[in-house]
C-alpha cells in the first residue's frame, strides 16, 4: 500500500486526504492548528462570515429607501439603534463558531475515510530520499516528542501567514492583522485598512457597512491593482460615495499606538490618525525551518515553493499544493492542486491545472467575479479577443432591486466567437460567473450561450445578453 504523508490540513492537505484515501492509499495528515487551515480557521470562513453580516448592512443601507421600506426615526435611542447597529462582540463570536464547526467537520469527514490525523509540526528529515524512495518525515508533538515517519509521497500544505512591516508590528488591540480581528469586541471608530489589495479591499467595505469610519490607504493608483480595470473604477467610486476616504498612491511607511490611538505614517511625512489599524500588506509562505531546501525542494525568491501543474517540486516524491506555493492563492486552486498531487502521485488519471479556467471572486460591495483571459492579457496581446460590457442599470431585476452599480463583461475569440473570458461586478457575483466559467472551461461559443434560457426577470439575463451582442458583432465584423 502506498503511504502519502501530508504536512498541512489546509484545502490542499484535507482534498489531497480524501483523493488519497480513495484510490487506496494510507494516508497521515500532520497539521498543528487545526483541519481547514487558515482558509478556515483564520481567512477565508471567517472573513466572509463577517462580510455577510456587513452585505445585509450594506444591501439595506443603499437600497431602502428606493425600495418603500421605511425606518423609523423616532423613539428611544436603544430602540433605533437594535435596527440600525451591530454588536460586533456577537458577530465575532458567531464567525468562530462556524468556522470550529467547519474544522471539526472536515477532520470527521478524513477520519471517517480512513486517514489518520496527527497533531504536530511537519518537516522534512535531513537524510533525504531513502534507498526504496521514500521520504522521512519528523513530527514535532506538542508535547516535545519527535515521531518518524516513511511516506512514498508527501505533500506540502502548510499554507501562509500575514506579512509584518518591522516598522508597524501588530498589538492584537489596535494594531491588527487579518487574523486578529476576530477578537474584537467593539467595532473599530476609525479604521485604518493599510494595503488596497484583495483583502485591504474586502475588510475595509465591511467595516465601513458595520459602521466604522474607513481610510484605505493604497499604494498603487487604484484600489484592486491586479482586477479587471472597469471593475477596480466602479467599486473605488461605489467606495467614496459611500464615504470612505481611500487615499490613493500613499505607501505606508510605518504605524505606531499612542494610548488609544493609532497614527500611522505614509512615505511623503503625512499622518493618517484612527482607533485601529488593519495591516494588509500580503503573506509569506510557511516553508522555514522545514528542511525543503535540504531535501532538494527548489523555493523562489519570496519562499514559495516552486511546482510544475501537476503540483510537483523540484525533489522527487515531493509535492506542494496551496498559499505555500504562491501559483493562485485561492482555496479552490489549493484544493484543486492537491487533488491533482494525488493522482499524479497514485497514477489515477490526472489533467495538469489550467489557471485560465479558475473562477475568482472579491467578496466587496458590489462583488468582482473573474474568470479566464482579462483586459489585460488583450491589452498586451496575450489574447486575441473582442469585448462586450453591459451595465447593469439597464438589466430589468436591478432596476427591480435597486443596483445601479455592476456590469457583465465577456471576452470571445474575432474569428470562432468562443468565450475566453469574463467579468461580473454585481451583488452575489460568486454566484453568477459560474455560467461563464463553464463556456470558458467548455470552449462554448457566444452563440451557444446566448442561445441558453435564462429566467426573465433575472440578473444572469446580462450573460446572454453581452453573449448575443458579441455574436453580432462577430457577424458585422465577419461581413464586412
């Protein structure tokens, strides 16, 4: 029986467990914090737990009045303020709850199929590939003991955790990483998001709909630097009428606390004061003092171990899925890539990672769902492709609800029409780039999703509609 040890229990660790315990394999998952990982314990449950409670803020909010619904305004103070406030105290409580409870049904889930689950820190043992071609694992317990394991294949997934600027070191209080601010119990006054990237952006719209007074301070010309252009303009403009204060090319040079206040200080000498200050300024792989580079696993500049597409490092028997890899820091691609680590590993049939078919979404206000080729890759000649972009104010369901802001954009090949690519800015976009990311995985062409029902009256209806224009815009193109 093969023997896969994976060092890790986050989406890449716990998928690879269950490919592997399938096709047979005995399988030992050695993970320190908790199955799930940061995606669930710290990230990505947590974090868009408390974005659903700030969209429910938000949606009602900028929606209400158009709508009919009335507020009253009159009363006691505690009466009004049971309709239109938040006890963050609660939500926090509530955002660790479920994601515990997601921990604790995913190790169920690996357990019930067989895997066993140690509680420890992984490495890689110093002596290298074994003369049968297995692999040594140590196992740090936390009660100081070493355990020695053989794996014929091992997996790391051992994740990322946020980056620290030496010059603005986290407090837990006042001075916060993404992973902090789960302990706070009263909402932030005035909150200082430093980094406008996708996490700056997703924390900063939240709290601004629970209530806090927000700056984000960007470094770059725009919030969202790496996002479709169109999409990055219409979420920074829905973000300053909302009142936020985003304080575009204003690099962060340093934060300090004094007393209960923050102050932090941007590279030309200006001062931004707040209560708090959330520091998202990116990750850094949890690859040292793993002994990768002694096992011959090739890391890059940054950390991050370096894989091929079907998750493979550079030592044999040796493959890495996930943030530690930097290739696409999703949880669907970490999962995907251990997956795919797995049958490679296993010799089940296995289709190398695609990144031009992995849908991504930015859980802002409106949301930004993306998959396949962007403006960017036809700006640069990277993709030959024709574009549509339909407003969504002229969609009949907006109107119905109220969205003024969002948009539906496809991307199809001149001479075929098929659909390359795509863009959703829109309430639950999570939720509608799918029929779009089964055209590009699919190779559909505009015709053929223009030709799908739709619901009438329905937001999707601007995917066929932007699909139907291309199309005729294909055949002008074509005649003339």
């Amino acid at each position: 029986m093969t023997r896969i040890v994976i060092i890790g229990g986050g989406p890449g660790g716990y998928e690879a467990a269950l490919v592997a315990a399938q096709l047979g394999a005995e399988v030992t998952v050695v993970d320190r914090d908790g199955l799930g990982g940061s995606a669930v314990l710290t990230d990505c449950v947590p974090s868009k737990t408390l974005i659903a409670t700030a969209e429910v803020m938000t949606t009602f909010d900028s929606s209400y009045e158009e709508l009919g619904i009335t507020v009253a305004q009159d009363g006691p103070a505690e009466e009004r303020d049971k309709v239109i406030g938040v006890d963050l105290g609660k939500i926090n409580r509530r955002v660790k709850r479920l994601a515990i409870a997601q921990s604790h049904d995913i190790t169920q889930s690996v357990t019930r199929a067989g895997v066993t689950v140690l509680r420890g820190r992984g490495r890689l043992g110093a002596g290298g590939q074994a003369v049968d071609g297995s692999r040594e694992v140590l196992v740090d317990a936390p009660d100081g003991t070493v355990q020695s394991l053989r794996a014929d294949a091992v997996l790391i997934a051992t994740g990322a955790h946020p980056r620290e600027l030496p010059d603005a070191q986290p407090d837990g209080e006042r001075i916060l990483t993404w992973t902090q601010v789960y302990d706070l119990e009263e909402l932030p006054r005035e909150l200082i998001v430093v980094g406008s990237g996708v996490t700056g952006a997703e924390f900063a719209g939240a709290y601004q709909a629970l209530g806090s007074k927000v700056t984000l301070v960007s470094s770059r010309d725009r919030v969202l630097p790496g996002e479709d252009p169109d999409a990055a303009e219409v979420l920074e403009d829905v973000f300053r009428r909302r009142g936020m204060n985003v304080m575009s090319r204003s690099r962060a040079q340093s934060a300090k606390r004094i007393g209960d206040r923050v102050e932090v200080i941007l590279a030309d000498g200006t001062v931004v004061e707040g209560t708090h200050c959330l520091m998202a300024v990116g990750s850094i792989p949890n690859t040292a003092e793993m002994g990768l580079e002694e096992a011959g696993v090739k890391l890059n500049d940054w950390g991050q171990v370096q894989v091929d597409r079907v998750s493979r490092t550079s030592a044999p028997g040796v493959y890495a899925a996930g943030d530690c890899t930097g290739v696409f820091m999703l949880a669907s691609v970490a999962a995907m890539q251990g997956r795919i680590a797995m049958y490679h590993a296993l010799g089940d049939a296995v289709q190398p990672l695609n990144l031009k078919t992995v849908a991504s979404n930015v859980f802002t206000d409106p949301e930004i769902a993306t998959v396949g080729y962007t403006a960017a890759d036809v700006e640069c000649g990277k993709m030959d492709a024709v574009e549509v972009k339909l407003p969504l104010r002229g969609n009949p369901r907006a109107k119905m609800q109220g969205i003024r802001d969002g948009f539906v954009k496809l991307f199809c090949r001149p001479g075929t029409g098929i659909v390359v690519g795509g863009v959703v800015v829109a309430p639950r976009a999570s939720e509608l780039i799918h029929s779009i990311s089964l055209a590009v995985d699919a190779n559909l062409t505009v015709e053929q999703v223009a030709s799908a029902f739709t619901v009438y009256p329905s937001v999707s209806g601007s995917t066929a509609e932007a699909a139907r224009q291309l199309h005729i815009r294909k055949r002008a193109e074509g005649e003339s």
